[in-house]
C-alpha cells in the first residue's frame, strides 16, 4: 500500500514489487495449506496441488469467510478470495499466480494487485481459520468500525474478517480455553 492507492481503478496495475509479493504469499498461503493437512493425517504428503488444499474448505468454510479492507476508494473492500470453491471451481488468483511463477516472461502481466490483494485476503482467512482473532503483536488496534458491521479486527489489526456463519450444530466444537490454558502438557 506504500506504492499502489486501495482503489479500485488500480486492481489492473502489476509490477516486479507485486508479483514478488504475490509469490511470497502464496507459498505461505500452500505452506499453511500442508500444515492443516499434515497435522490431520492426510494420506498424500507428496506433491500436494490445490485439489488437495481445497479439501481444507469442508472442515474450515474458507469459502465463506470475507475479508475488509477498512481503507478503500470504491466498491471492492469486500474479498472473499475462496468463494469459488463453494460451486467446485479454481481459484482465478492462484492460478494467475501459478502462471506468473512457471512463466514470467509471459504471464507477467497478471501478476496484478487484485490477484494479491485476493492472495492477501486468503491468507488472512487461513489464519483467522486457525486461529481466529488472537493477536500476538505488542500494539494496540489501529483499525476499528463500528459496532454492527459484522466483521473483526483479523490477526494484524488492520484486515477486518467476518467468519463463516453457515455451520451446522453438529459440526461445531467448543472447549473453554481460560480452564485448560495453564495446564501442564503431558
């Protein structure tokens, strides 16, 4: 946000700085993806593609999760970066991403700052996902809108994340951290 203005008129810019941040982020985002699977036994630890990281969304609603950005100029704030897993398709921005990273020379060109900007957002909803709200940094929040809005402050304080509300009772699980949190691991 240093060098490109949160608008929408700038969603089609692309340069050397966003597609190297692109690419940190998705290998993040693919790097968490491997975690959730791993730590849940997933059978295949080899050679894992997004066929196998859109399992995630049964378990984590990732397609339902949206994501704010409180600083915007025009109608684009609202992502929702895994929204096309919900009717089975790919996700446009990671495989602009996978094009731009085999083929550069290319693909340039879409490397763009919506496709980071939806990579960002994923992100954001993996963690959040994981960890929900909690914030591990030393500062207090700089990011807030009003009450009502539906979204929270996500981990870093300036995304806002409203989470999946389309959980049945069954699927849901509860336990009370503030009881269990000081005891010993055995």
């Amino acid at each position: 946000f240093e060098y490109v203005e949160t608008a929408d008129i700038n969603l089609n810019t692309y340069s050397y700085r966003i597609h190297e941040l692109l690419l940190r982020v998705c290998i993040e985002i693919e790097a968490n993806c491997v975690g959730i699977l791993t730590e849940n036994s997933y059978k295949k630890s080899k050679d894992l593609k997004m066929e196998d990281y859109k399992k995630i969304n049964h378990t984590h609603r990732l397609s339902s999760y949206e994501i704010k950005l409180p600083i915007w100029n025009g109608n684009t704030s609202l992502r929702q970066p895994f929204k096309a897993w919900e009717t089975g398709n790919g996700l446009g921005w990671y495989q602009d991403y996978n094009k731009t990273k085999h083929d550069r020379f290319t693909e340039f060109s879409r490397a763009r700052f919506d496709c980071l900007l939806d990579a960002v957002c994923g992100l954001v909803a993996i963690l959040s996902a994981q960890f929900g709200t909690e914030n591990y940094a030393t500062f207090d929040v700089i990011v807030t809108e009003g009450p009502g809005d539906g979204f929270e402050n996500a981990i870093g304080d300036y995304f806002r994340v409203k989470f999946p509300n389309d959980w049945t009772d069954s699927e849901k699980y509860d336990f009370n951290w503030q009881a269990i949190k000081s005891e010993i691991d055995q």
